[in-house]
C-alpha cells in the first residue's frame, strides 16, 4: 500500500457541519464541498489527502501510504452514502446500487476477533488489522456508522444545508438549516438581496 510522498496541502474548507463530530459517514459525505463560483474543494482528491483525512479520524495510520485504488474507493463510497443522504432528506426511494455498496462495505471485515497463535504465549483472539486493509475497515466503518445514521434517532434530523451552492449535509438543531456560519451569511445575504431588488 505504499505510494511515493507527496505532500498534503491543506486547503480552506468551513468548520465542521453539526453531527460530523457524531457521523464519520456525514463527515465523508461532506469531504466534497461545492463553493461560491462553480469550484470545488476534494478532500480526498489525492491519496496523500486521503490519507491524511482517515488519520485525522482515527481510521489510519499517518504512514498507511495511501494509493489512487484506496482513494477511488473512499470517493466511491461518498458518493453512494451521499446518493443515501439525499434519498432520505428529499423522502426519495433510495437506490439499490447505494444500498449495496453500503452492505458491501460493512461485510468485507471480519465483525468478531479471530482465533490467534502466538508460539510463546499460546492462544488469544485479536481483530486482524494488516496494513493491506485499512482501506477495508475504514470503509466498513464509515458504511456501518452511515447505516446507524439512516437507521437512528439522529435520521430525521439530517438535512441539507440549505444555502446554495453548498452541498453538505448535517444534522438539524431547531431551525438552523446551514453547515456553517458562512452558509447561513450568505443565505441571509441572498434574500436581502432579493428583497431589496423585488421591492418597487
């Protein structure tokens, strides 16, 4: 899994939609952010940048070595977990392909610690964690935690936020309807605006 070293460049994003800290799933889903002017921010545009956002969530080493396969698959992921988030924030059926990419992932781990054999010590049961599937674990864990969200308290509180062009997700406390203090600005902004250039 290793890759030639390429540097991380950090790139300006807003602060954390509500529920991220909760959802690695919403975190993953918002990893493509759609700014002002038609560009986009990927933070798993790159496997170094892939790398460094599993590790800033606990699901990989700082020297996994991420590879272009890895984070095709990471990328692939979001999309179908967004194409879920939109099912369920817009009362949509959800498509078969995002339901099984979602299975798919969660059961390409082992769930139970195997049996083990150490020489010296003897038995012992470990969950297997080679470097070779990180990736796997990570998406399993991201899979799980996206269906523990569609499927508990936390699902009728997710939402879209709701300031053009932005494209994240969170979850709704009260009536706030945006990922971030920015979004919510720049909405309020709009429909000055619009009041002003209606009004006669």
């Amino acid at each position: 899994m290793r890759s030639v070293k390429e540097p991380v460049i950090e790139q300006p994003s807003p602060p954390p939609a509500q529920g991220e800290e909760e959802h690695p799933s919403l975190a993953l889903a918002n990893s493509a952010i759609a700014l002002p002017g038609g560009h986009t921010v990927d933070l798993l545009g790159t496997p170094a940048q892939t790398n460094h956002w599993l590790t800033e969530r606990g699901l990989a080493p700082v020297d996994a070595g991420m590879q272009e396969m890895c984070a095709a698959q990471l990328r692939s992921l979001r999309e179908q977990i967004r194409s879920l988030f939109a099912s369920r924030t817009e009362g949509l059926p959800a498509l078969p392909a995002a339901v099984r990419a979602i299975n798919d992932a969660m059961t390409r781990v082992p769930t139970a610690p195997l049996l083990q054999w150490d020489d010296k010590t003897g038995p012992y049961r470990a969950t297997p964690h080679p470097t070779t599937a990180i990736v796997d674990h990570a998406l399993a864990t991201l899979a799980a935690d996206a269906a523990d969200l569609l499927t508990g308290p936390d699902a009728d509180r997710l939402t879209a936020c709701g300031s053009p062009p932005c494209n994240r997700y969170l979850l709704r406390y009260g009536r706030r309807h945006w990922c971030s203090t920015r979004c919510g600005d720049r909405a309020r902004a709009a429909r000055a605006y619009a009041r002003r250039t209606n009004s006669p």
